[in-house]
C-alpha cells in the first residue's frame, strides 16, 4: 500500500492570464491541504476490466495512439494508423457494457469534430452513470456531459497545457464538476528515463512527469487517474510492466491501466505487477475490436477477481 503520512509541496507554474489579476504565476502548495484536508480514499483490492470506446470521426475504432496527429484546420495531416473500425456504432457498445454490468469503462472522442462528440453522448445515453467521457474537456463543457449521462470527465491536455501544469483550470474543473468526477489522464512516454505526461493526441511531452509525489499531489484534486502507456498503446506487443508496478505501488486512488495487451497472460501480469490495485483496459487484442483475446473470456476474468473481495 502507498505511504500516505508525508505530504508534498510542488511549484506549479501557471501562466498568469489563466489566474486573476492579484494570483501569482508561481504557487507553492501543500496538497494535503487544498481542495481539503481529508484523508485519501482506499483502493478496492482487485483488478477490474474497464472497458472503452474510441470514437474517431464518428466511428468507433482501435488506432496506434501514437500516430494521432492534432489536425489542423480539420482535413490536413496524415490519417492514423487504424488497427480496426467497428460497423456497430458507439451506442452498441454501451449497451453490451451495460449488459455486462461493466463500470468505469471510458469514451475517447479522438477529435472534437461533430460526428464524434454526437457518437459519445449517444454512448452516454445509452449506459447513463456507467461510462466515463474525455477528449476536448474543458471548463466549459464539462457539466454538460455529465449532464449527459458520464458519471466523470476526463481531462488531459486542458490541465497539462503548453508543457506545464495549469492548477488554475485543475481547481476550475474540481469547482465546476466536483473532485468525485473527474478523471486525470496522466497518459505518458518515456523521456529520458523517466515518463513524461503526454497532450494533444500524445504528441507533445509536458514537463510533468508521472512519479509518487506528482500522483500524491494530483489525488487530491481527482477521483481516479487513467494512464495510457502511450509507447506500447495499440501496438499489441506486450504492456509496460514498469509502469505498472509503479503506478501500483505508489496511487493513492484508483487508476487504470490501458496499452500493449495482447492476452489472458497480459491481464495476470497487470493484476501481479500492479499488487491487484490497478485496474486494466484493453482496446485492440479483443475480439469485439477485431482481435484474438474473447471480450466474454475477460469479462469472466473480471466476474472473477471481484469474487475474491469479501
């Protein structure tokens, strides 16, 4: 289990035209002591399969993460590297999450062009309170979707923008939606070592890095974290086991696990290397994204690790 007894300081960086007149563009805080002083929530011990819907133009597809680009102007730039595109639409989905008495599950709009903003709230529609939304979430949008149905947001590049973190539009976000919905995707690659938050379609490295004290101070403005190992993500080639034992060692709230499964012995691995405190998707490897791994098989795994909490 984390060690929560030795609160952290961090010096945030905030780029003044987001803060009022009078804030300052450098802030240091304890956070343990904002947004409140109450303890941290206790992890569930046991993995769980969450599902999700990645919605690209309208449609939902399984691409390599790390071939988005952040079109401009709409059409320009290279397509995505598409390992699948469904003929069922996002809605269909949700309803067979919802079947399956599957939470926690999230809905990526990679894109926020119409057709995929209108697929993800027909998802939402569909399995009101069991699905997570981001992609484009910011301070104005976010009581919508939840509106809409999402029992969270989730929220990367408005928080991690320009390379730094934003604790002004963290706070924003926590003001607006509460902490107990929102959803920080700490998304990240390797950099030097070390692994380094990713935005914009996961093209740009910030300069935040997803380590213990980063994850303490974060927990206290969020729910849950999901991570995305962005250098194996849709490839299909394994999971990134140092990443998760980290993120299992050291998350003082829920977190999920998402890139690189390839089968059952993935999902054991997660489950081992996590400490079981680290949830797990899986996108590409199933069979109903066109893949080898039985979505019925994982969801029998899932029935069966939640069998093992008394």
């Amino acid at each position: 289990m984390c060690n929560l007894s030795a609160p952290h300081s961090f010096r945030v960086f905030v780029k003044s035209p987001v803060f009022r007149p009078n804030k300052r563009p450098f802030v240091t805080l304890n956070p343990f002591s904002s947004p409140s002083r109450r303890s941290l929530p206790s992890i569930q011990c046991a993995v769980q399969f969450r599902p999700c819907i990645d919605i690209h133009k309208g449609k939902v597809k399984q691409i390599v993460g790390s071939t988005l680009q952040d079109l401009k102007g709409g059409d320009g730039g290279s397509d995505p590297v598409t390992n699948f595109e469904s003929d069922k639409s996002a809605a269909e989905y949700a309803a067979l999450y919802k079947r399956d008495g599957l939470t926690g599950g999230h809905v990526i709009m990679l894109g926020v062009d119409p057709l995929s903003k209108a697929a993800a709230l027909e998802a939402l529609h569909a399995y009101p309170g069991g699905l997570q939304v981001g992609g484009g979430i910011n301070s104005d949008n976010c009581l919508s979707y939840i509106e809409e149905g999402a029992s969270h947001v989730i929220v990367t590049s408005y928080v991690f923008n320009n390379g730094q973190m934003d604790l002004g539009r963290l706070k924003d976000l926590v003001q607006i939606v509460g902490k107990q919905r929102l959803v920080l995707d700490l998304s990240c690659r390797k950099k030097d070592g070390k692994y380094a938050i990713v935005t914009d379609r996961w093209q740009k490295f910030s300069d935040v890095f997803v380590d213990p004290d980063i994850m303490q101070f974060l927990a206290n403005f969020a729910d849950e974290f999901l991570v995305h190992g962005v250098d194996v993500e849709g490839k299909k080639l394994g999971i990134d086991e140092e990443l998760v034992a980290m993120l299992g060692k050291h998350s003082p709230i829920p977190i999920t696990y998402a890139g690189g499964v390839t089968g059952m012995a993935d999902l054991e691995r997660i489950k081992t290397a996590g400490m079981e405190r680290v949830n797990v998707t899986v996108g590409s490897a199933l069979d109903i994204f066109g893949g080898n791994l039985a979505y019925e098989e994982v969801v029998a795994w899932h029935a069966q690790q939640k069998a093992f909490v008394v």
